[in-house]
C-alpha cells in the first residue's frame, strides 16, 4: 500500500504551499491587469528651440552688446524685429535670413 509522504508528512508545508501559489497568482493577475501609467504632460524635445529671442538673448549669440542692438534698431540697420507689449523681440528666422545675408565667402 503506497501512501502519499507530502500529504501525510507535513500538513502545515503543504497549506503553506497552497497560500503561496495563491498569492503569486494573484499577484500576476494583478500586475497583468493594472493598466499602465499615462504621460499628463506631452513629451518635450531634448533641447527646445525658442522661435523668439531677446534683444539680451541674440546680443549673448552675437556676441555683441545689447546697445548695438538698440543702436541699429535707431538707425534701421540689423535684423527684422516685433515689438509686443513694449519688449523687443527677434524671430528666429529672420534672425537666421540675417545672419545668411552676412555671410562672406572668399574667392581666391
């Protein structure tokens, strides 16, 4: 007559074991169920590019100071420019139209 050892041996192990294997699949009932989290803010580039800049912020890329600015803003010289609420601001293209009509190329 063959008797079952794990039945017979131990109870307690084998509840133990039972409570276990419950919980573990429950547990992965749950995680398979659990919806999965959802940005609330939209994805930003790694480095934003600004359309506007100002007058501070184009003499730093410019490497020039922020009187020239004002002085060729006086006289209609420099790159197009908005002003808004009595701040000036520059476009990043025309900055950039600008920027391109200076350019010098040597011929040699």
């Amino acid at each position: 007559m063959a008797t079952n050892k794990t039945s017979s041996s131990n109870p307690r192990a084998e509840n133990m074991g039972d409570v276990l294997d419950a919980l573990s699949s429950g547990i992965a009932k749950t995680a398979a169920s659990k919806p999965k989290p959802q940005l609330l803010a939209p994805e930003v580039p790694a480095e934003a590019t600004r359309q506007l800049l100002t007058e501070i912020m184009l003499a730093d890329r410019w490497v020039c100071s922020v009187a020239r600015l004002q002085r060729w803003r006086t006289v209609g010289e420099g790159p197009q420019y908005l002003k808004i609420v009595g701040k000036v601001l520059y476009r990043l293209k025309d900055i950039e139209a600008y920027e391109e009509a200076c350019l010098i190329r040597k011929v040699f």
